[in-house]
C-alpha cells in the first residue's frame, strides 16, 4: 500500500506538470518524491527543469547539491553556490555547501563557510560539529575541544561530541583526561566503542 501511495503521489505530480509545463512546485515535489525513491537521474532532470522555469526558484538547487555531493559528483558545490547567491543569509544553504567542500577534501573553504555561518548563527550544532572535526584532522586541539565543549553544554548526551574530545586528549598526550572522556563514552552507550577505539 505504501509503494502504491507512492507511486499514486508520483502519477499525481506527472499528471500536473502534463497539464502545466511550467509548475515549478509541481516539477521540485516531484524531483523530491523520485529523490526519495533513488531515481537520482530522473530527480536532478526535474530538479533542472523547474531551475530553466525559473532560474531564481531556490528550492531545487541545494537538493541537485545533495544529490551531487552524495553520488561523488564536486558539481554539488556549484548548486549550493547558485542557491546562495539567491540566498546568500540562508544558514542551511551554507551549511550544504561547507559540507560539500569538507566532503571533496577542500577543508580550507570548508573551515571558512563553517566559520561565517556560526559567527551569524552561534548555535547551529552540526555546523560546530563539522567545523570541530575539521580543526581535529589539522591538529588544531583547542579550537576542536572549544566547539565539542559547547556542543556538550547544548547537548549532554552528544557520545560523538565526547568520543572526538577523547581523540583530542589522545593527540595532547592527556591520558588521564583521555581515560576520563572514555568511561564518559562507555556511560553513554558501552557499545559505541567496541568498533572504533583499538
């Protein structure tokens, strides 16, 4: 039943887009819906004919992006750089394209991005978890545990928050914190570390 609402909401939005060409909302849902079922090719095709409608209609570039960024495909960044010029204070169109960048191993533009959108939203978490991880690769400790601690402080319960001021601790050479960031970790789920920590 449920694959046949489905594809009952796919007929639908094919149907008006039949009718009217031009229903950019008609043509972005159904991207969404063929976006949901894996149909990436026929998603992005319906995603680009809603943007030639109407090359300012934001909503189907960051989801190209998503698609892009997923498949290995750096034409993600480009998607979430048109949207931002469209929107350029948009917080989750900056948070796409810093992860699209830290997903192609271009960290520096990555760092930048994660930077200007927490200085315009300080309490965006998976941006301060992201941006944490990346000064974590380059060695950057302090500024690492800074963005992990507030993370804590919003959420006490955050086991990837703790585990990353664990490897911290580990690369300061701190193995007493090291060892007290780890039972705090095996308090919180004492499986988490069973596949991760040698």
């Amino acid at each position: 039943k449920k694959l046949n609402d489905f594809q009952q909401s796919i007929n639908y939005f094919e149907k008006a887009i039949k009718l009217d060409p031009n229903h950019i909302e008609a043509l972005n849902n159904l991207g969404l819906l063929l976006h949901k079922n894996g149909n990436f090719k026929k998603a992005i095709k319906s995603y680009e004919n809603a943007i030639e409608i109407n090359p300012d209609y934001l909503a189907s570039y960051p989801e190209i992006g998503l698609i892009l960024t997923h498949q290995n495909d750096s034409n993600g960044i480009n998607y979430y750089k048109n949207a931002l010029i469209i929107s350029p204070e948009n917080p989750e169109l900056r948070f796409g394209l810093a992860w699209s960048y830290q997903t192609f191993g271009k960290n520096e533009l990555a760092i930048m991005e994660y930077e200007s959108l927490l200085k315009n939203h300080p309490n965006y978490i998976n941006a301060k978890f992201n941006l944490g991880l990346l000064y974590l690769q380059g060695n950057k400790t302090t500024s690492s545990k800074k963005l992990f601690y507030e993370i804590i402080r919003k959420q006490s319960n955050n086991i990837e928050a703790y585990y990353n001021l664990y490897k911290c601790a580990k690369i300061e050479g701190d193995s007493i914190k090291a060892n007290e960031l780890k039972l705090t970790v095996l308090d919180l789920d004492s499986n988490f570390l069973k596949t991760i920590i040698d």
